[in-house]
C-alpha cells in the first residue's frame, strides 16, 4: 500500500527526529497553542496509537468515506471536540514526558506497520468519529496528522523540516486529486505546496488565487 510506506517512512523519521530533543526543548511553544513542543508531540503519537486498536475492533462492511472526507467540517473539528483533543495531547506529554513519548512512537509505530502489513487489501476499518474507510485511506489520514504536525514540530524546534518524499508525494496527491492539475503546474515544490495548502505558510491574494484557479481542495484541520 502506498499510503501505508509513506506512514511506515514518515513516523520512522518523526521518531529518529524525536529521540534527539534535548530535555531543554520540550517545553517550546509550538505553532499550534496552546500546545508545547512536547504536548504536540503527545497529540500525534495518540494518532499513530489509534491504527492497531481499529484493527483490533470488527470491520464494517464497506467503506462510506475517502481520506479527504474524514477532514470535513463537522462535530470532530467542534469547540468540544478541540478541547477534548487539546487536553489529550497534554495529558499524554505530562504522564510520559518528551523523551517518554519518543519511546512510546518507536513502539506503536513498529507495531502499527507491522500488524498493517498483515491485512488484507482493501480492510476497512471504523473511525473514533464513526467513519467507515478503507485502511489504506485511514492511513493517509496518519500520514497528514505526523507529516504536517512534523512540520510544525521543526519549527517548534529550529529544525529544518523534515517530511520524507513517499509523505509528501501522498499529501500532494491528496490535495490535488480530483483537480487535474500537477504540482508543476502551481510553480512550488511539494513542501512549500503543502505549508500553503495547510495554512502552515500565509496565503497572499496572488497565493490564494493560484490555489482557487487550479481547484485545490481545501481540508478541515483541527
């Protein structure tokens, strides 16, 4: 599966990332408040953590939504909702620390690939907000979450970003899809495409109309 090299390529490398924070920098302000540096961090290992606990629950008989439906504005992006993920990121990074919720990423993540690999094309699993998709689809829903949050993670830290070529070649396919164009078509490379794309680079008049005037798709981020 190809979403599933790219999860398996991009949380191996938010993981060797992770493990070299030093204690000081943990408590960094990131770009996403109120969260820290490590809090952030806390948010995506509980995303990673969700793919082997779906597997372990009964499949639904058939897929009703893609990757780019999960990001809908409904009650998942709600005020509550936020809260709730909010307070679950920071929860994970108080109990843990930073360098716990490294360790925790190389375990969930060996065991998600691994126990992934074994199912069959086309598995279908059940969201935590009721959706009904196919793994492969689930899985570039992870690829966004530890991508793009990776992203801001280096910044957080100094870093230069990191994003590994098989996560940003499925998040450029998924905001493009559907719209006919390429990413040469736009003039940006795939990590300036995707800053603009998910609101992690201003937009400008110019920016906004190259992105309107080629359809790209617009997606609901928490």
């Amino acid at each position: 599966m190809e979403a599933l090299d790219a999860f398996a390529a991009e949380t191996e490398r938010l993981a060797a990332e992770m493990l070299t924070v030093g204690d000081g920098e943990w408590g960094r302000a990131s770009p996403c408040p109120p969260w820290t540096a490590a809090e952030l961090f806390g948010h995506v290992v509980v995303g990673v953590g969700r793919v082997t606990g779906m597997l372990d629950a009964p499949a639904p008989p058939r897929a009703e939504i893609d990757a780019a439906g999960y990001f809908r504005a409904d009650e998942r992006f709600s005020s509550g909702t936020n809260a709730e993920r909010i307070d679950l990121g920071q929860a994970r990074a108080a109990e843990l620390g930073g360098r716990g919720l490294a360790a925790e990423l190389v375990r969930v993540r060996a065991g998600a690939v691994d126990r992934c690999r074994r199912e069959a094309p086309g598995w279908v699993v059940r969201t935590r907000h009721g959706d009904a998709m196919t793994l492969e689809d689930f899985l570039v829903t992870r690829v966004l979450e530890a991508g793009i949050h990776g992203l801001d993670l280096a910044a957080a830290l100094g870093r230069e970003p990191w994003l590994t070529p098989p996560a940003a070649d499925l998040l450029t396919g998924l905001y493009l899809a559907g719209t006919g164009a390429r990413l040469a078509d736009l003039g940006w490379d795939a990590l300036t495409f995707l800053r603009l794309a998910t609101g992690r680079e201003p937009l400008d008049d110019a920016r906004r109309a190259q992105l309107a005037r080629h359809g790209v798709r617009r997606l609901k981020l928490g």
